[in-house]
C-alpha cells in the first residue's frame, strides 16, 4: 500500500478540526507506510474529548484496518505551535524526469514574476538534486538565523532556500523518505520568509515519490506547472506527473515546452533539434493550455526567452 492510496481513500473523511475532508486540509502533518504493513499517521491538531472527534477517529482506524488492511495503526495528534505556513500562491514546477529543465524554467518563472511586480520565492524541493542555487550564482554562506527561523538566501531580490544552500560543498543528500518530508515541512515552516511573498515556486523533484505528496498534505492548494521537451519519451514521463497531481486534487495550470527549439543567430530560422509536438501533447493529455515553447538558451536569446516568460506569467497571474 502506497501513501497516494491511503491518502486517496482517507481523505474523503471529514477532519474534525477544521469541518473539511482530510484531502483539503493540510492537517496530515505525517504519514508512513513501513514494510511490515503498519502505518503511523501524525495529525497537526490537538486531541479532544468530544463525540465529533471519536467519530472521526472510530472512522478513520476501520477504513485503515478493514478497508486498506493494515496489521497495525499509530495514530498520533500534536498541539498546533508557532510553525505555521506561509501566506502565497503557491506553484509547483513538475516535470516527471530530470534533464527537462524544470529548475530553470522555475528560475526563469521567477524572473518573470519579479519583473510584474511581484515578490517571489524559491523552494529548491529537489532535495537529492538541488541546483537552483548553484544556476542562481548564489554564493554559500553560512545561514543566519532570527527568532529560531533561517533567513533565506536573496538573489536579485528573489528569496530563495534549499537543501544544497544548508550543506558544505557539494556534499549528495543520503535521506529516506520520512526525512525529506521533514525537511520539506521544514523549508516552509522554519524559514523566516517576508510575510508579503506573492508567489512560492517549488522546483520538484523528478518522479512521484515521497516529495510529492509531502507536498499535498502540507499545501493541498498548491498548482502544478508541468515541463516537458519536445521528445515523446519526454512527454509521457511529465504526462504521468501531471495525471499524479491531479489524482492528488492539484490544479494544473499549464504545460511548458522547454528546448523546444534553436534559433540560428544570422538567419533567425528555427531548428528543431528535439522534434516538434511534446508539449501540445502534454497539453491535450492533461486537458490544459500549453503555456509557451521555450527556445533553447544561447548567449543571445536573452531577451527572447525573458519575452516568453513574461507571457506565461500573463496567462498564469493572478
């Protein structure tokens, strides 16, 4: 049994804490399947003594034992403290598979938010692969800390945090499950962000894994932009991350083709290096608008790509 069947079959149940099911809200603070068929799940509201919260609780153990069949069930509550999630749009940059792009589309994405006027942040949620600092050209120091919070790193006025700006070097990320989520949490809780962000973009990680559904129970809001290339290989991968965040209850708000093609600098004539079509594909199969191609970047297509994303931040604002 995966999380995304447990979390798609508990949370038709209604949370007692806040009166809507358990797919809406956010209050799955934890939930670890272990191999022995047992499952622990953490809830961030206190436990109460009434006849509302019995039920859900009476409810909730039969669906996990005669329903979904688990051996053994931990239930555990936690009184609400200071960590609460920021206010914001938030955005999740989604791809399926590496190579596609997606952290600089997130980068990309960013810009063009900051040159609407908006305040934007970066979460680098590619725990195992984090590169937006590294592309960012965000020099690592050590993190400063106010009122038990990390200050986020800020380049060109964007705010930005991820896993590679806390380790020395280049140091890989050995980490199970349960711990990305933890760190994740952490990425929105722990960091003193500005109370005024407009806009968190979370560059994912590739796949549908633990990430991604760290992700749902923490923000079930969050929007998902899906990123592809040209290739078929390439859009049936992102296909399958978009069709996951829609099991999931996320919006999908576009698809991005990305590399879509090289533009010669004499003759202006586009080349389609990867093939043609990835991204419209993408599309139809997600039942969304393909948001823009994406040239190829060269040193002189700036302003051409600064253009296009502009565009997207048009058609995605607010």
């Amino acid at each position: 049994m995966t999380k995304a069947e447990v979390i798609q079959v508990i949370g038709a149940i209604n949370d007692p804490s806040t009166q809507k099911p358990l797919s809406e809200s956010g209050t799955i603070s934890e939930l670890i399947v272990s191999d022995d068929n047992k499952i622990h799940i953490t809830f961030g509201f206190e436990r109460a003594q009434n006849q509302q919260f019995v039920a859900f609780q009476r409810e909730l153990i039969r669906v996990l034992k005669n329903d979904l069949k688990f051996d053994g069930v931990k239930i555990d509550y936690k009184e609400p403290d200071e960590k609460v999630m920021p206010d914001g749009r938030f955005i999740a940059v989604a791809s399926g598979k590496g190579g596609v792009g997606k952290s600089t589309t997130t980068i990309e994405l960013a810009y063009a938010f900051a040159r609407a006027g908006k305040k934007v942040a970066i979460i680098d949620a590619d725990v195992y692969g984090s590169s937006v600092a590294q592309i960012m050209g965000i020099t690592k120091n050590p993190p400063q800390a106010i009122n038990r919070k990390i200050l986020p790193f800020i380049k060109d006025g964007i705010q930005v945090m991820g896993c590679d700006l806390l380790l020395a070097g280049n140091d890989p990320v050995l980490w199970r499950g349960p711990m990305l989520g933890k760190m994740i949490q952490q990425f929105f809780t722990d960091v003193a962000w500005d109370r005024d962000i407009d806009v968190f973009l979370l560059d994912m990680p590739p796949g549908t894994g633990d990430v991604a559904l760290d992700v749902q129970m923490m923000i079930p809001q969050c929007e998902m932009l899906i990123v592809t290339t040209p290739q078929k290989d390439a859009a049936y991968i992102a296909n399958k991350a978009g069709l996951a965040a829609l099991n999931l209850g996320h919006q999908i708000i576009g698809a991005v083709e990305n590399m879509s093609y090289l533009t010669c600098a004499h003759c202006g004539e586009r080349t389609y290096l990867f093939g043609q079509d990835g991204g419209q594909a993408v599309a139809d199969q997600l039942q969304t608008e393909l948001l823009a191609q994406v040239p190829m970047k060269t040193a002189n297509n700036k302003e051409e790509i600064d253009a296009t994303f502009d565009e997207i931040v048009k058609k995605i604002s607010f």
